[in-house]
C-alpha cells in the first residue's frame, strides 16, 4: 500500500465511528422537515423532486401517470396477434399524459423508424473499444459518440430562447430513442457473435425490431422484450439513473450527455447491474449444489449461507416498495404462461418461497420481497439470450423512454439548474451541541 493510500486507510474507521455515533444520537433530530439520519442515509423518503411520468408507492408500486402495470397490460395497443404492450404506447402516455390509440403508437412506432439510422463513426467508436469491454462501457461510448447530431446544442448556441428549449431536446430525445436498439445490438452482436450484425426491419415495430437485430426471431422472445421494455421504461425521479439524468440536464446538457450520465449510474451493481448479479448468483448457486434443480431447503442453506459471509441475495428488497414489485409479477406471470417447466424459472420460483422468511428472520431488511432484477434474467436466459453481462444495456435501453419524456418535460416547464445545499459533520454536531 502506497503512502498515501496508507495515510487515508488511518482516518476510515474513527470517521466510520464517528457518523455512526452522531446519527445515533440525533437522526431523529429535524433540519427544517427533513432528518439528520435522512441527510447521512441517502435521502430516503426526501421529497425533493418532480417527476410527472411515473409514481412509486411503497404498497402498490410503479404507476405511469396514474395506471398499474395491470392496467396498462390491458389498456395499451398490442402488436398484431400479441398480447404484450407496446413501449411505444407507454411512452406517448409519459409524454402527453394520455392513453394512446392503435394510431398513436404506429405513428410513434413509423416516426423513430425514420429517425433511427446511426451515424457510421459512433460504430467506429465503438469498435476502437477492446472486444472485452463491458458492454455498458461500450453502450456509454456510443450515447456519447452520438452527441455530434444533438440539435439541442446546435439551437443553444445559435441562441435559442428558453421558451423554445423543449424544442431541440425533443428532437435529441426521439432520435435518441429511435437509435439506441441499433447501438445496443450492434455492441451485442460485436462482443458475443463475431461482428455478425443484422441489419434493422423497418417494418417491425420499436421491441421487435430490437429482437431482430439482436438475432432473435421467435415471436414469444419479441413478445417478451415488448413486455420487459415496457416495465422497465420509468421508475419516478429518484433512482440513481433518473436523478442522474434529471441533474445533468438541469445543467442544460443535452439529452446525450444527460443520458451517458444516467447510463453510468445504471451500470452501478447496486442499480441496474443488479439484474447480471441475481443470475449470477443462481448459477454460483446451482453449480455449487451439483447442478440441476435443488430443493428449498438447499436454498434456503445457500442463502443463509450467502448471508453469513456478508453479501446480499440480489434481487431481493427496494428503497421504497414495501410488497412484492409488480414488474416482478408481471414477469412471473408471462413465465407461467410461456415456460412453466423452464428449470430457471422453477429455481427462481423456489427462491421467491423462501428467501424472503430467511431475510425476515434477520431482523435488519425492511423489504424482504424480490424486485424487478430478480426475474428478468431468467426470461432472457430462456430464449437463449445468455450472456447476462449485456442485460444492464437492455434496462438501458428501456429507461430511456421514461428519462428522455421527463428531460423534455423538465425544458417545457424550465426547470432551474438543480443545486441542494450540503454540511459537515462538524457543522451538525455544533450545531446540536454534540462535543
């Protein structure tokens, strides 16, 4: 260990200590209406932003201006023949706060088709990256890559005025949307499939069409991205890669930088790698136990297991939801209809019986009940999308149509630079007259 690396190992515990040892003596304590504890614990249950396209209740779960996931799986235009929503339509209801017709959604649908070619360098870009980069560090380069074609900067600098901001981040947003599936499976294609890439189908729609160009052509697998694509679209304001993408763009970034910030949060393991994580721990899991499908009580033994070395069951309790995630029921629902017997599924299945009375047990977790990454890998997996390294860049793709309506919103209603006041621990602690 370097000098000064020593040098700040020394000061980490007694400041660990001393946190601790003030949050426990005054977290209850009020600053204005919030808490010392909500300040030192990560703003949790801080009401402090607006979001418009979607609500998180900690009893009912995400809702898109106001509908269920239920709802929307009966209310949105389907496909032909599908029974799955359409991305596009829950994205023209984040937008204009209104249900979409068939019409709305081929519109929708016919609009980023057109919008969607990418530029030729932003794959240069991407392929000057080593074959073995991570698939969200490529996903990052091509967004930013993509930044040349933002008529967002181009209007700003000719000297736009603010009431027409919305504007130009419009036309960012669409063609952001339009194009980030070609991106995606041309980086999917590139790292696991030799640079055997598909060119896009224009006729298809939005989700299909990025089945497609990943190289999958079962209508159930499309039916599936339809579904996955949709639910993973928004999750109200505060997650790290909304509020990262909020934050930046109330710098008036535009919605390519924006976005490459909200992407780099996603790829944090406690966000959106989550869902490579839980499918890595089930295979740790099954091959450490022989393979095959092991009984309850084997995993019920695996993630006590798992929990006395330290680590979390992934997959498993939310910062606010308080009951099982109904993205996850969603998903669990479509399992039971198109692949009963899937062996994943049966493992998935057994984890959600026991783990959360294990969690309970310990007296520490809040939310024992699975969210959104526990199920969504075995769906893929099961199609043979195996590669779990590249689900993140999938949720990446999805969030987008949440995020890009809400920065558009945030220009129409000329949200101020975003700028909350920090402290120290030393300034609290005199404060509160704590020696």
């Amino acid at each position: 260990m370097d000098k000064i690396k020593e040098k700040f190992s020394e000061i980490i515990e007694p400041a660990i200590k001393e946190v601790k040892d003030f949050v426990a003596a005054r977290g209850d304590e009020k600053l204005g209406e919030i808490t010392v504890a909500q300040v030192y614990q990560g703003m949790r249950g801080m009401l402090a932003l607006i979001t418009e396209t979607s609500k998180l209740d900690n009893e009912e779960g995400i809702r898109f201006r106001g509908y269920s996931i239920p709802e929307l799986q009966e209310k949105l235009p389907k496909y032909p023949g599908g029974e799955e929503p359409l991305p596009e339509g829950i994205f023209h209801l984040m937008l204009f706060n209104e249900l979409p017709t068939d019409d709305d959604v081929r519109r929708m649908s016919n609009n980023w088709a057109r919008r969607s070619v990418v530029p030729t360098h932003v794959f240069r870009v991407i392929d000057a990256l080593p074959g073995h980069a991570h698939p969200m560090t490529q996903f990052i380069a091509g967004i930013m890559a993509s930044r040349t074609e933002s008529e967002f900067q181009k209007e700003y600098r000719a000297g736009i005025g603010k009431n027409e901001y919305w504007m130009p981040m419009f036309e960012d947003a669409m063609n952001l949307i339009a194009r980030l599936p070609r991106i995606a499976a041309y980086i999917y294609r590139r790292t696991y499939h030799n640079s055997e890439h598909i060119e896009p189908d224009p006729k298809l729609d939005w989700a299909g069409n990025f089945a497609h160009m990943l190289g999958f052509e079962n209508e159930s697998f499309k039916e599936m991205m339809r579904l996955y694509l949709t639910i993973h679209a928004d999750h109200e304001g505060g997650n790290v890669s909304a509020h990262a993408i909020h934050l930046v763009g109330s710098a008036l970034s535009d919605a390519y930088l924006s976005f490459t910030a909200g992407m780099a949060g996603l790829a944090g393991p406690l966000h959106g790698l989550a869902n490579q994580e839980v499918i890595r721990w089930i295979l740790d899991m099954r091959k450490e136990l022989g393979g095959g499908l092991p009984s309850k009580e084997q995993i019920a033994n695996y993630c006590r297991k798992t929990l006395s070395e330290g680590r979390v069951i992934p997959g498993f309790g939310h910062a606010v939801l308080r009951k099982t995630d109904p993205r996850y029921t969603a998903q669990r629902e479509f399992a039971l209809k198109h692949m009963p017997h899937d062996e994943m599924f049966l493992i998935v299945s057994r984890i959600y019986e026991v783990v959360p009375d294990i969690l309970e047990q310990t007296g520490k977790v809040k939310n024992p009940w699975p969210n959104v990454d526990a199920h969504s890998g075995q769906l893929l997996m099961h199609y043979g999308l195996t590669e779990y390294d590249f689900y993140t860049v999938l949720f990446g793709v999805s969030r987008a149509l949440g995020t890009m309506a809400s920065l558009v919103w945030d220009r129409v209603l000329q949200m101020p630079l975003e700028r909350p006041g920090s402290t120290t621990t030393a300034a609290l602690k005199k404060q509160f007259g704590v020696g």
